[in-house]
C-alpha cells in the first residue's frame, strides 16, 4: 500500500508524462506537488483525503498552465503557449491526461515505487 507521499510522487509523474507530449525539454519536480520547466511553474497537483463508510478515498486535483500563468508573488510561472508556441486544447489535453491514468491504473495494485520511474 503506497503512502499519501508516494501518491503524491506517482501524481506528478504522471502529469509530467502528459507535459512531455507538448513539449520536449527538461521538465522537474519541485517537492511536494509542483512541476517546473525552467524553473518556473507549469503545474501544480493538490490532493485530499476522505473517509467515509470506513473507506479511505483520493481526490486529486491537476492544474496545468496552458495558455495563461498566475502571478505569484516569488513563484514564477510559466504556460505551455508561451513554451511551444502552440494553443493547447483543455478538452483535449484533460483526455490525454484521462488516458494516462486509464493506463496506469491495471498495475496499479502492483506498483512498487522503487519502479516509480517507469511510468
């Protein structure tokens, strides 16, 4: 059973995996749920936990800068437009990030972290 931490890890890695469709460069993670190109923001994911009928569910939350970037004060921040050129579709970018979890899921239950690198 994997951690809220390594939830979080595993997250991040698969929202990279749908920034690396638009654009090809050097993409990082910033502890605990940032991703960063250039050393600016691109995305951030938030996460809850709830319980309910002695069930313990996720709610994860994936914002991803496509067109526009927050002002955030001693944050900066960046957008795919800005990056590539190139009018990223919510629609179609919310689909792609749906496939990746659609695959991801089926291993899942098997999913070691210290394989967390093969997503």
């Amino acid at each position: 059973r994997l951690s809220l931490r390594e939830i979080t890890k595993v997250n991040c890695l698969l929202v990279k995996k749908l920034l690396s469709i638009f654009y090809k460069g050097k993409i990082s993670l910033k502890k605990p749920n940032d991703l960063l190109i250039n050393n600016k923001k691109v995305s951030g994911i938030l996460q809850e936990t709830f319980y309910k009928a002695g069930k313990t569910f996720i709610i994860v939350g994936v914002g991803v800068n496509l067109v526009k970037s927050p002002n955030i004060k001693n944050y900066p921040s960046t957008n795919l437009l800005e990056l590539t050129n190139i009018k990223i579709n919510s629609y179609k970018a919310a689909l792609k990030l749906k496939n990746i979890y659609e695959k991801f899921i089926p291993i899942f239950p098997k999913f070691n972290t210290k394989n967390i690198s093969s997503i």
